[in-house]
C-alpha cells in the first residue's frame, strides 16, 4: 500500500507541475514581453517546484494527528 501511495504522489505531483508551470511560463511571457524569458523561468520553476512539492507531500503523508480525546 505504502508503494502505491508513493506512485500516485509522483504522479499527482508531475501532473500539477505541467499545469503549474504552464502558468508561469505564460505569466512570465506577459510581464517580459518576451517568450524565451517566459520558457527560461518555467524551465527552473519546473524542477525546483517539483523537488519540493514531492518532498512535502511525503512529510504530510507521513504526519499524523492525534484524536484529542476530552
């Protein structure tokens, strides 16, 4: 169960990274007026923001909350 759990992480945080970026980029594009500076920002935010999402998800999945029995 743990296996899956970790494939379905990664794909969820791929996914979400496609979508994610694809705004930056666009958003870069539109403040810079210049596509290749759009490309360049969405291509580190796309690794950087992936690493990190994927490691924080796995510190979350691994959190767990007591009941506060009162």
């Amino acid at each position: 169960m743990k296996e899956n759990s970790k494939k379905k992480h990664l794909l969820k945080t791929i996914s979400w990274r496609f979508l994610a970026t694809f705004t930056t980029v666009v958003l870069a594009w539109i403040i810079s007026g210049d596509p290749m500076i759009g490309l360049a920002v969405g291509g580190w935010e796309f690794f950087l923001k992936m690493i990190l999402y994927y490691l924080h998800e796995r510190v979350w999945y691994k959190i767990t909350f007591k009941k506060n029995e009162t």
